[in-house]
C-alpha cells in the first residue's frame, strides 16, 4: 500500500536550525516543535485514520523556490521532522530503522508552489531487509 501527503512551502533547513541552536537551545526546540505541529496538521488532514505497522520506505520530492539551499541542508531537518512527526501522528509505529529501513529524496524546482511530497510505500520483511538499489528494483518490477 502507498499513501502521499504534501506539505505547502518549505521547512526550516540544518543550516537555519543549528543556527537557532547556537542562539538559544530553546529557540531550535520551539523551531522544531512548531514545523512537528505543521506536518502533523497536514498529516491529518491528508492521511485519516492511516496507521501503518510494517515497515515502509519514504519519499521525499521536495519542490524549491530556487536552487540556494543545498540538498544536505534540505534534507537533514526535513526528514528528521517529517519521520518524528509520522510517528507522533500514529501512522508509523515508530521512526527507527527498523519501521523505516530506506529513505531517498528527489529536489526540484518551482518558483511558483514550493512544497515538500512525501510518499510511503510499505514493504514486507522481506523487502526491508534489501538493499535500497535492490528493493526500488523489486518494487518496479512487483
């Protein structure tokens, strides 16, 4: 089964959070706290009643304004709110590696409608236990 949320704009990058972190600690918590609430909002909106047990594989599309901010920078904060945010949401049981095995991301542009696509796929156990390489492979061709 495959579910697929979207967050409107863009999160807060590393680069943004660990400047708050330097501030305050308790800025770069408030900072968390209020993207955490953000995503759990969209989630709820767009995955009702969506509680998953079995291990899944996340993507992540993110669409930029513009190409300033570096992958790393996109991705390191985003998928750390967007996981612990899935798993304060109860649609994952839990965000470690073994209930989230794989996650990959694609970034592209629009200026027009900036936004972040999530995508789960659950896997079976046996899939969980591939090679990212191997399991995107395995779900093509299933």
């Amino acid at each position: 089964m495959e579910y697929k949320f979207t967050i409107p704009g863009r999160l807060d990058g590393l680069n943004d959070y660990t400047a708050a972190n330097r501030t305050n600690p308790r800025k770069g918590g408030r900072m968390k706290k209020k993207s955490e609430e953000s995503i759990i909002w969209y989630i709820r909106q767009q995955l009702p009643g969506v509680h998953i047990t079995d291990p899944v594989l996340i993507y992540y599309q993110f669409y930029e304004k513009d190409r300033r901010r570096d992958n790393d920078n996109i991705l390191s904060c985003a998928a750390k709110f967007v996981q612990d945010s899935l798993k304060k949401a109860w649609v994952i049981k839990d965000d470690g590696q073994k209930y989230i095995p794989h996650f990959y991301f694609d970034t592209n542009v629009d200026k027009d409608n900036p936004r972040i696509e999530v995508t789960i796929t659950e896997l079976t156990q046996a899939q969980a236990k591939m090679s990212l390489r191997e399991l995107l492979k395995d779900l093509e061709t299933g």
